[in-house]
C-alpha cells in the first residue's frame, strides 16, 4: 500500500503539502493540487485515517469538573456538555471534585498545564481565588455566581414549590431533609421549603443529611422515621435521598402517599420507575448541560454574549408518592 | 505582593531556577538553592498556585470512551477509572461512543491528537485498524478480547445463571430480551441465557431490543406483555430495561414474583430501590473500571504485567423480583 511520503516524492511535493491537499485546508497552487491527485490516483493512494488525522489541527480541550459522576443527576449534565462539545469539536478532559476544594484545586491546575481553552465547574465556590486567577472563559454549571458566566437551575424556587405542594396536598407534619450544608444547590432548595413552611405558619422539622450518597441516605432514612414517627410528609432533598425513604418506608408498613408524602428533587431518569413513582421537581438536566456548554464555546470563540447568567426554571412533576388534589384545590 | 520575577532578580538567577527550587524538582546547586530561598523568605513571597503549577510537569492524558454515561451502568466504571487515574496523576479525556463505529474513531483520533499516553475503551471491535495502528497502550473496559489488554465481567456465565434461577424457581414460559445484537456483552448474556434453556429444554421466547435506552425499554416492555400474555419469566438485558418490564407488570395488576418473574443484568444502585427490590447479576463495575486504569498504567509505566486479560465473576443477587427457593432446591 502506498504511503503519504510515496506520494509526496512522485508529485515532487513535501508530505506538508499533500496533507494540504488532503484535509483541503491552507493554501496550495492550482497546478500543485493537480500533481498531488495525479500522483494519488497513480499509486492508489488512500489515506490512514489515523495517520491522517495527525495532520488536522487538535481538537481543542475544555475541563469538566463535575460532583460526582455516580450520582444519577450528573450523567445527564455531562451529556449535554459531550454532546454539544462533540458536534463542535471541542474535547473534554473530565474530573469529579467529590465537592472537595482540594480535589477541584488539583483538576483546574491540571486542566491549566493542559492547555484547556475553557472550564465547566460545578463548583460551591465561584468567587475562589482559582477561578479568579484564570484567563480563560469558566462557566459555573448547576451553581450559581453573581457576576459570572452560569447556568443553573431555580433551586429555591424548587424548595418553594415542593413546600407548597406537600401543604396543598394535606400533610400536616412536614419533615425537610436538609442536604450538605456546603453545597449550593442543597443550600437553596432546603431555604426555599422552609420560607413557606414558615410563611404558611406549618410545623416543620429538619434532618440534616452530609452527602448524596446512596448508602448513606438509606441510614437518614432509617433515623427519619426513628426521630419523627409521626412524619406525614418528606421533603428529601434529592431523588436518591427520596428513594430511600420511600423503601424504608415500605419497609415499614407505611402506606404512600396515604400515611406519608414524600417528594424529590432533580428527576432522574429512574424516579419514574419506582413503585410508586416519585413525584419530584424537575430540573432540566441535559438541556442544562447543552446550554453551559454552548454558552463556553460562544465566549472562547470571543462571540457578543447576550446572557451569561441563564437559570432555568424547574417544575413539579406530579407522580404517585403525593396525594391527589382538585386542580384549582 | 512580590512575584517569582522579583525573587529571581533579588536572588541573582532565572525564573526557571526560583521554579525548580520551589518545585523540588531538577537539579539545582546548594549555594543557589540558599540564594532563592533568602530571596522568598526577604521578599516574604507565596507562590500563586496557578502560576506555580505552570511549571510543574504536565498531568499525562488518557483517552476514556464509553458508550453512554447515562446508562446507569457506566458511571460506576467511569468513576473506578478516574479514581484510580487521579490517584496516580494521570487525567482522563472522556467520550461517549454511542456505540457507533464513527464516534468511536472521531474520539480515538483526537484522542491521539491530544497526545493522550494510553486509551480505555468499551468498544464492541477490539480487533478494529483503529486499534491495531496505535502505538500506545490500550485496554478494553466491558469488553473482551483475546489478545489483548482486556477487563471484563463473565456475561454468558451470567446469562447462564439467570436462566438457572429462573428455571428453578418455577418459570416455565419464560421470555429472552436479547440486548442490541452488535453490543458484545450483551450476546453474551443472551447466549447463555439460551444457552441453559435449550439444555434444560425449557420452552423460550426471544424479543430482540436494539438498544439499552429507557425510553425505548418502555415500548419493549409493552409489547413484550402483547406479544407473549402468559410469559412467566422475563431475563432482562440490563437492570433499566429489567426495571421498565417490572413497571408494566405493575400496569398490568401481574404481582411480581408470583405471576412473572424478573431478573435483571449489572446489579446498578438504584435496582435495590426498585418495589419489589430487583433480583438481577451483578457485575463489580466500580473495581473494574479501577483495574483497567491499573492496568493501563502498568502498560504505560513499562512494568511487567502479568494478566493482561482479567475476567471478573459475576454473581445472582437475589431480591425481591424471584420466588424463594430452599438452597438445597
């Protein structure tokens, strides 16, 4: 089989040049271009894909800095950034922080000393001195900043919704599972809930929850019901958290949503598929991810920005795990 | 607040000197090192970390590909190979293949591009050019191979035992739901489902499902029940599609396990959330994703490997979707 070089010496050119031609970018002569074709043609020449591609320019690197990949939420925000970055050619080099500042220190000082030309953080600090320091484009994801390029949803709004519906829906005993004190999204959720349970003049009360995980939401759930038998509705504060207290309660022999409500928080593709299914607030997770993406690429490629703080707004999403109600009730 | 250019002056040598001495790294001669260090301490200089990490030594790059980060089968591999990179100071370029033949070589090729220094992918044709033509290593995640760097799970043993337990819990009309046919574990799986049936000469039907999307499952799951009413064992092609089948039994008033049995395939953490909790195989994702970035940097650093293949186990979690049996049955 004929080789890049072979061509190049019977066309009188350099290798250069036929790449040239090949990925048909950079300038060459008319008369050049015929004898490169000539000479591929005579030698029935075709390109290795991957040594060809040696010769196009790089794709270009953005950092992804997300939570945590194996929280069901994640994956749909990582997503929509692939798949907007991919269809324009970006890359991107990705990293869980596990929300620790030391572990998003470490990934944004490698994605740095790889030459990325732009960083999506999920981070619970905006205003941190490393993201001050950078002179590329940075756009918050899932988070929100004041001055800065962000995409996120109205995660108090959501609290504030989910309280609303739990009331309106005849709970009388509401128990909020407040999330990591330290993560923004928990933060705003859990405030929004408690400003109408209290507006609304509602007895509340609340179990502090210190992470996301799975497992470990299976203990809050078992000291939920421990602490506050009486709890005719859960605020948990996300799906994951949702779920299981909707399997303890089972456990249990609690009746849902006869005894007790609950409702989630994100919508996570497997909510629906519980029994009975959660109803939850919905955020749009992979248009989100879609968004922040193509808000980066329109700031690395120096283009007029018209918002560059887009907060989309979330939605109840009325399934099994709360009681019915006339719509105008 | 002084810079590494002021310590430099003050101390009389390059900034590249100041750099290695506060970076511990190259050589540097006693008395300089005394120099630039008398010169921090006067100048009462802190380095700035972002500037500082400039000149540590580059994170090396990996390529990792998957099919789709939001099956919930892959985050757990996903997170066993970053957890296992980030540790060892290598950073992962990340992309989803949807099991398309072109992404695959889109990514593998800017992964080369990007002077990655070692790939993991889950590619259903190892034996690919693609593949073949690269000069670095690469290790095969979910998949197997036989020649190559390779970590996967049993998943016709795991077939094989689905359809041992259905059969001796009771099934006796029992429906296959064959996974998308160039989706190499997924044959697997279906093969040794078959496999057993035909050894035990248990009647079968085989529904065929092309891909492994929820949405889709949906559609599967109805027309399963409308085109086989009195199938009595269902043996899933994955824990999602396992989990929209057991959705429309409920839809159906069909109890689980009494009327239909269900298993699932990966064991992913939301299946012990399911109502009834789902019995499926599970697959050790997070560990094996953690030993293919072993590997691949044993492959990488030049260390003599000793398994280059390694086929992990797969085991029956019994739940709450199969009917009890005596052990001894």
């Amino acid at each position: 089989m004929a080789t890049i070089k072979e061509v190049a010496m019977t066309a009188g050119v350099s290798v250069a040049t036929v790449s040239r031609v090949l990925n048909q970018n950079g300038y060459v002569h008319e008369d050049t271009r015929r004898k490169v074709e000539d000479a591929i043609r005579q030698l029935n020449y075709t390109p290795n894909e991957v040594a060809r591609s040696l010769y196009k320019r790089k794709s270009k690197l953005i950092g992804l800095l997300l939570p945590d990949i194996t929280n069901p939420y994640f994956p749909q925000l990582a997503r929509g950034v692939e798949d907007q970055m991919q269809e324009n050619d970006y890359r991107l080099i990705f990293g869980n922080s596990d929300e620790s500042r030391q572990k998003e220190m470490d990934y944004i000082q490698t994605f740095i000393q790889n030459n990325v030309v732009g960083v999506i953080s999920s981070t619970n600090d905006p205003d941190a001195d490393i993201y001050a320091g950078l002179n590329i484009p940075v756009v918050f994801l899932d988070r929100t900043s004041n001055d800065r390029p962000s995409v996120y949803a109205d995660g108090r709004e959501g609290g504030r919704i989910a309280a609303r519906e739990m009331v309106r829906r005849g709970s009388k005993q509401i128990t909020v599972l407040q999330g990591p004190a330290h993560v923004r999204p928990a933060i705003d959720r859990f405030e929004g809930a408690v400003e109408i349970l209290q507006e609304l003049n509602i007895p509340y009360e609340v179990l502090l929850t210190t992470s996301f995980s799975l497992t470990e939401a299976e203990d809050w759930a078992k000291e939920l019901f421990y602490k506050y038998p009486d709890t005719d509705g859960i605020i948990a504060s996300n799906d994951m958290v949702a779920s299981a207290v909707l399997q303890e309660a089972h456990r249990l022999g609690k009746r849902v949503p006869e005894d007790v409500q609950i409702i989630g928080f994100d919508d996570i593709p497997l909510s629906k598929l519980l029994a009975p299914s959660l109803s939850t607030i919905h955020q749009p997770a992979y248009e989100m991810g879609r968004e922040a993406a193509d808000l980066l690429i329109q700031l690395i490629e120096g283009h007029h920005v018209e918002r560059n703080s887009i907060q989309y707004s979330v939605k109840f999403i009325e399934r099994q795990t709360t009681r019915k109600v006339d719509h105008d009730g």
